[in-house]
C-alpha cells in the first residue's frame, strides 16, 4: 500500500455531520478533492455511519477513502482506529455501548441547561442530528433555535461548557483506552492515539513545559503496553504559540521511542477551523503509517 500512497496528498483525520462536523460525508469527499487530497480518512466520533455514505461519493472523484473512527475514552483521551472492518461484532458492540452513555450524558446535560433556565428539549435536540451529539452539537442546537443571545458556537461553548463555564458535567463513563485498543484490533485495524499534543491543557498552572512533556510520555508509553500501533505525529493546533513548538517535534520522539507508526490529520470539523489541505511531511526517521501491512482503502466487503 506504500507504493500506491507514493507522491499523494494524504489527510487521515476528518470529521462529518455523523459527529460533530460541518457537513455530509459526500460532502466532505467532495471538500477533500478541491483541497488536492487524494487520501482520506473519515474519522467520526465513535460513529462508522457515514463510510458507505463517503466511499459511495469518492467513486466518483479520485479520492481514495480510509474508513476510521476515533473512539472517546476517560479524560478526553481520543483514540483512532483506521482501516477496521466497521461491520465487525465487537466493533459495533462498543460504538452501540458509547451511544448509549452519550446519551445519557446529554439528557443529563439538558436537565442541568433546564435549571439553569436553557430549555432546551432532549428529543428535540437529538433529532436535529443525524450522527453523535457532543457539547459542540448542543452549542449549535441552542443558537439554532434561540435559546441563548450569542453570536457563534464557540461563543456558546466557551460560555457554559468550557473550562470555567456555566454548566459543568462529568464525563459520560467512556469505554478505558485498553478497551478501545483491544476492540480496534480485533476489528483488524491500526490504533493510532490521535493528536497527542492537545492534551494536558498548558492553560492550567500544573501543566508546565516539563510536567506537560512527562503526561505526555507517559500517555504514549501507556498506549503502546496497551497495544497501540500509532499515533499522529503531525496535525491541527500543533505548536500555535511559541511558547510550545515543542509541540511540533516531541510526538516524533514518542513515536521513535515507542516504536509506532506516524499518521497525520487536519481533524477537520468545517472551513472556519482547520480547513482543509495542509501539506504533511514527516521526520525521515519515521515509519509512515501507510506502510502498516493493515492500512488499506475501503472496500465495502472489506
């Protein structure tokens, strides 16, 4: 698969409206083509429901699908599975296990938006979304339908489910990163942790450069035991102030030290955040994740 990865432009972390994307499948496809990509990885938030969808479309461009998921695990730790079979029995056993504690989440998040005067209703809310709800769907939901005087939906967001915000709830009991690991692979896929770099919050007193960098080794070093395969080297919201280009480098040292696979991705949501098109370059010293004997394009019987 290398050989036929050789000399493209390649993008293997994506979002659609099945999670909390912007747009269809089809139409992040047609997004990726204008933006030169001719790989492509649709990675919805334990969500697969949007590959056929996408591969369907990219018969019709010259954009090679890679179908993935990017499965939620405690404390917002964000692990990929790429190239799975996504009809696979305990794959789709723990997507259907994380939509139901999503759910519930949400009705919690909902009874707290009551009391605090937001009333927004729970069905309502879940039927103006064809995939998973998360924080940013409700954000856009309640701009949508007027139940908050703000102007966009990072503003909502920053207001009442951000740090410090108005609302605060807990997590929603995710499967543990060892599970989503074991689940990848037995679905014959590669896990790969997903921008490592945006974890350990540099905004919070604790996180110092040297406690940051020790949080994040000791992440990688907890994936691989867990049979971790590779991660993302190189991606969105990498290194934006000068205070952390580190951010830019260390995910290859982890990768070299751990001896995993290198993958990239925009994580693209919509046009305003991280369009798509970057042009990825990795460390020569790295292995490319499409050189994994498991990465493939997808193939429905695949």
């Amino acid at each position: 698969m290398s050989e036929a990865c050789e000399g493209l432009k390649l993008d293997l972390h994506n979002h659609s409206n099945r999670s909390d994307g912007a747009h269809t499948p089809a139409e992040v496809v047609r997004k990726a083509e204008a933006a030169g990509i001719r790989v492509f990885g649709l990675s919805d938030h334990d969500n697969v429901s949007g590959i056929d969808e996408a591969y369907e479309e990219s018969l019709k461009t010259s954009v090679k699908l890679v179908a993935g998921v990017e499965i939620s695990t405690p404390k917002k730790i964000h692990i990929q599975g790429l190239c799975p079979d996504i009809r696979n029995e305990c794959l789709t056993s723990l997507l259907k296990q994380q939509d139901e504690k999503r759910k519930e989440h949400t009705r919690e998040l909902c009874r707290k938006m009551n009391a605090a005067g937001i009333m927004a209703d729970y069905d309502d809310l879940m039927n103006s979304f064809p995939g998973t709800v998360n924080k940013y769907s409700v954000s856009q939901y309640l701009l949508k339908k007027k139940l908050v005087n703000l102007s966009s939906p990072d503003d909502v967001y920053r207001k009442y489910f951000g740090i410090g915000g108005e609302i605060q709830i807990g997590e929603a009991g995710w499967c543990k990163m060892e599970e989503a690991v074991e689940c990848i692979l037995k679905a014959g896929g590669i896990p790969v942790l997903a921008h490592i770099w945006r974890y350990f919050d540099p905004k919070k007193p604790e996180n110092t450069r040297e406690r940051r960098l020790e949080k994040m080794h000791d992440l990688a070093e907890r994936f691989k035991k867990a049979g971790g395969e590779a991660m993302e080297t190189l991606g969105c919201r990498q290194g934006e102030t000068e205070d952390f280009r580190y951010e830019l480098t260390y995910p290859t040292e982890l990768a070299l030290e751990f001896d995993l696979y290198a993958s990239c991705g925009t994580d693209y949501h919509m046009d305003s955040k991280s369009p798509l098109g970057a042009e990825y370059v990795f460390d020569k010293r790295l292995k490319p994740v499409w050189m994994h004997p498991k990465f493939h394009f997808y193939r429905p019987e695949n």
